[in-house]
C-alpha cells in the first residue's frame, strides 16, 4: 500500500498532474482584489487530492522540492495565462526554499518564465516543520527580497518558530493562522492575540493578512481592528479560474486613508445585554484589568456604558453588595456616552472628543455602524493615531504646499493599477517658470507654486481623485472621473486668465520677461504657460507605476513643444491635442 501511494506521488510529478486554484486577497479598504494566493491539489480522483496528505508524503519521501517547484510554475503559468489582477502569492517550505537559493534560484527562474516579474510574486514561507538551520532561511529570505520578491510569513502563531523569524526577517507581509480568525467576534482570547499581532506589525511596517474569514461578523472585527487585508470563504471559495469579484469600494483619497478612520479605534468589543447582573459585570472587570468598560447592547445597538472605576467606586460603598447583589446592569449605565460612527475621520473623532465635558474627555467612546455596535475606542488610541498621521503626511508631504510627495503619489497609482480601475494622470508642468523664479525671486516664485496647488485642489481635489507635488514646478493628477476633460479645462482656461497677476505691467505688456537662459545668454521669455500630459490608463495596461511615469512624461514632452497653455491627452490609441487656451 505504501509503495502504491508513492508509485502514484511519483506519477503526479512526472506527469504533471498537478491542479492549481486560486483564491483571492481582498483589500477590504479599497474594495479591490490584493493579489491570489495559489493552492495546490492532486488530481480529483486520487488519493493524494488533498493538499496535507500530498505535501506530507512529498516531504517524507523526499520529494517536497520536486513537487513544490512543479506547483509554483503551474501557479505561475495560470496567474499568467488569466491575467489575474494584483499579486501572486507561492507557497514554498523552509526546505524548499533554501534550496531554491542554493541552487542559483531555479525556483526564482520558474516563476519569471512566465513574464512574472520579482515585484509581481510574494513568496509564502510555510512551516512544515521545525527548520534545521534558522540562520540559513533568514539569509535566504533576504536574498530573495533583494531580488525584489516580497515575503510573507504564512500561518503566524501556528508553527514552531515564526515568531523569530518574523522578527529577524521584518517580512512585508504576515498572514495570521485561521485558528486565531475563526470566531474571532466571540472570543476575547483570540481578539486580543489578533491586536497584539496588529501593534507589532505597525511597528515592523509588516502588513497583516487574516486568513480564513467564513462569517460576517469575523469580517466586521476585522476590519473594526485595523486589518483591511482578507481571505476566506466569506469572500471565495479557491477555484481553477476565478470569476472577477464585484466589491463595494469604500472611498479612499489620497490624503485620507481609509486606516485613518473611527472604525480602526476599536480596543474592545466587551459587551453585556442590559438585564446582565451587576455582580457579574464587576467580576469580569475583576478578572482582566486591561478592561476599563464594558458596553451594554441591546438588540444590537449600544444604550450605554459601564466604566469599571465607576462600578467598582459604587460596589466599594458599605451595603453595596446587598443593594445592587440582584439588580441588572442597566441601573448603573452612563447614558450619555459618545457614539461615532465608523466611517468618520479621526480629525472628526477628536473634535468629537475634545468637545465633551472636561470630566469626561479622558472617558472610552462607543464604535457603531449604521447604528449597530462594533465595539469601544479608547482616548489614547486615537491620540496615537491622530500622532502617527501626522507625522506621515508630514514625512512624505511638500513642505511649501503640503500636497503629497513622489511616495505616496507612486503607491496611489500602484493601487489603483492593482484594483483593476480605469483612471487618467495628467502632468502638469509650469512653462517658463525657472526664468520668472531668477527675474522675481524664491519668494514670488512660491507665491505661483502655492496657487496653482489651489487651483488643483478646486477643480481636481474632490471625490475620489488624488492630487500630488512632484517637485519644483511639476505637479500631478489622477482623476478618476469619466468627464475628466471636463474638469480639467476650466483649470487650465483659469491659469491663463490669472497668471499675469504674478507680473509687473511692464511685462504684462511686453508679453513676458528678458533674462539668462540656462547657459547665461540673455534672451526673452514669453508669460508662463502650463502644460498638461493626460494619459488614459485601462486595466491591463501596465504593471508598475513607473512605467506609466514613463510613458507620461513622452506624453508631457510633446505638450511642451507649445509655446502656449495647452494639453495633450494620450487614449492609447490615438494622440489628439486639444488647445484650450484662452478660451471663455
């Protein structure tokens, strides 16, 4: 019987009989598909079908390197062949995986094979078992990552040594073990082990990803936690060739991110029914001291609170006990508690807070949705993360307009090229203002920078598009809007109808100003201009941000060849200009 079964795990092999499926990585935040991860199956009328029962007999046999690279070029071959959206993510064993390296990275060279490339592909490690040599898989990890791979570690909590390597390893991503997931929305146990994993990820610059997600509500926690990664069935089953998703987007901008917002402050989803004995309540605040309130909820929605040093304040009074020993919680509520809805921004949140009663400002709040209770936020939550906003639009912002920098202009558009969303960049450059920067001074010249990021921010800066400041005079727009042309030629006709306040009326007058070129000769230039390179992105188009940059600065270079306000839009098919100067 044994021989057979390893007849037959050979046969698999040689005969490539392997079926892939896949099953999709949600990014529940922007309601677009992430990436899929690839699972492998026997054949369906074999005994190895299942996954455990074939990479089990791999391994014992000696065949796990054999069989796991025959999985990832099958993975990668399907990936390829239907054009699935975002990442692939390739399971592969510490085994594997450091032979993988120590053989001039076959395994590397199988995925890229089928014009995948390392940005493309994040390479799983799955524990098998415990690994003979730690330090080895670390360095090999990190080998793969200089070559551009991403890493996740798979199954966090569930193997003999993931902590550590997640540790020493600082992988992109951490898939948490479905163990910790399942039922998560009823059990504190497993919703404070999933927050302790969010606090750490946070500060390594991990992203968590929840694995096995079955039910509505484990969804709801999740999402409430701060984690906007997700796979499961709630979402879909693995499958051969998985249909397209149709997901709800939430709205995100640029500038306001989705993980900036009342539903990430959830600490706890602590919760009584109102007729809940006191007795009761006061011991479950005995019994974990992390607990500061607990919410009373009945058919679903919050009716008020109970602060543990209010409760035990008053069952500390003499009597005490006889008195409240039989009464329900709802005699001891805080009515007047704040509730915030979940899609409100923290800014929003923290006026909420800071316009309470000074007795009451330092006091927990209640998280709801639609009116239905998610759970209860803390004041030094959102303290931090109104902090740690902060400092990150600080960080990557322009410091004289404050719009966003290169970074999160370029993650902008790797989002949206992943979601599989039609958009437009335009590229905007201010024609000769180098010569009136030299003729007028810095100041003056800040002055024309600060107002045409007014102009983009009125006719560009809402809804669902993104606005950024490249550098100097270049400045970019994603809009995502199907009237585009619309909203960008009342922009331009406003730049050339209110540049000239910026010139002296000699100049005005003269058309422009006489000054050094960039070789130090002297020669006149005409009043600024701007010119616009509009390109079309269809899904599919491109893979990475820097090659739509690419193809929008040839697209910008020929609008520049005016001498005037002008733009041109790039549909892909056809280059066409349409001059818009001066126009009413």
């Amino acid at each position: 019987m044994v021989q057979s079964i390893q007849t037959e795990l050979d046969g698999i092999i040689t005969q490539k009989g392997i079926r892939t499926v896949f099953q999709p990585i949600i990014d529940f935040n922007a309601g677009k598909v992430w990436g899929y991860e690839a699972l492998s199956r026997g054949p369906a009328d074999s005994c190895l079908q299942s996954p455990l029962a074939l990479f089990d007999l791999a391994a014992q046999s000696g065949r796990l390197w054999d069989l796991e690279r025959l999985c990832a070029k099958a993975a990668a071959s399907n990936f390829s062949r239907q054009r699935l959206p975002g990442r692939l993510f390739v399971n592969v064993s510490y085994e594997s995986l450091l032979k993988a390296v120590s053989i001039n990275g076959r395994l590397l060279a199988a995925l890229q094979d089928f014009n995948l490339k390392p940005q493309d592909v994040v390479i799983e490690i799955t524990e098998r078992s415990p690994t003979p040599d730690l330090n080895a898989l670390i360095e090999a990890s990190r080998y793969l990552h200089k070559q551009g791979f991403s890493i996740a570690i798979d199954d966090l909590g569930a193997g003999y040594s993931t902590l550590r390597l997640w540790s020493e390893l600082k992988p992109d991503y951490v898939k948490i073990d479905r163990h910790f997931i399942s039922d998560i929305d009823t059990d504190n146990i497993k919703s404070e082990f999933v927050r302790s994993i969010i606090e750490i990820a946070r500060s390594m610059d991990s992203k968590v990803i929840a694995e096995g997600i079955e039910t509505i509500g484990e969804k709801k926690l999740i999402s409430a936690m701060g984690i906007h990664l997700m796979q499961g069935y709630y979402f879909q089953r693995p499958q051969a060739e998985p249909p397209s998703l149709d997901i709800t987007p939430i709205v995100r901008s640029g500038s306001d991110k989705e993980q900036y917002l009342a539903r990430n402050l959830v600490s706890t989803n602590d919760c009584v029914v109102p007729d809940e004995p006191i007795t009761k309540v006061a011991k479950r605040f005995q019994s974990n001291s992390s607990v500061n309130s607990i919410a009373v909820v009945e058919n679903g929605k919050a009716i008020g609170i109970v602060h543990r040093k209010t409760l035990l304040a008053t069952l500390s009074k003499p009597f005490a006990l006889d008195l409240y020993a039989r009464k329900p919680i709802v005699s001891l509520i805080d009515e007047n508690v704040l509730k915030v809805d979940v899609k409100l921004r923290l800014e929003q949140v923290s006026r909420m807070v800071t316009h309470r009663a000074r007795f009451k400002a330092e006091e927990d709040f209640i998280i709801s949705e639609d009116g239905q209770f998610v759970g209860i936020g803390q004041v030094i939550d959102l303290l931090r993360q109104i902090t740690e906003l902060q400092v990150k639009t600080a960080r990557h912002a322009n410091p004289l307009t404050m719009l966003p920098g290169n970074v999160p202009i370029g993650d902008c558009v790797d989002d949206l090229l992943c979601s599989g969303q039609a958009f437009t960049i335009v590229y905007f450059d201010l024609d000769n203002f180098k010569p009136f920067n030299d003729m007028y001074g810095y100041a003056k010249g800040d002055e024309v920078l600060v107002w045409f990021s007014g102009l983009l921010k009125k006719y560009c800066g809402s809804g669902n598009n993104f606005i950024g400041h490249v550098g100097g005079d270049d400045f970019i727009a994603v809009v995502s809007d199907a009237s585009y042309r619309e909203i960008l030629k009342p922009l331009l006709v406003e730049f050339d109808q209110q540049i000239e306040q910026f010139y002296n009326p000699e100049d005005i007058e003269a058309g422009g100003i006489e000054t050094e070129d960039r070789l130090g000769e002297r020669r006149f230039f005409n009043l600024m201009s701007l010119s616009g390179g509009a390109l079309y992105v269809r899904p599919g188009d491109y893979l990475h941000f820097k090659e739509v940059s690419y193809q929008l600065g040839k697209v910008k270079k020929q609008a520049k060849s005016f001498d005037k306000t002008a733009i041109v839009f790039d549909t892909g098919e056809t280059l066409f200009i349409e001059d818009l100067s001066r126009q009413g």
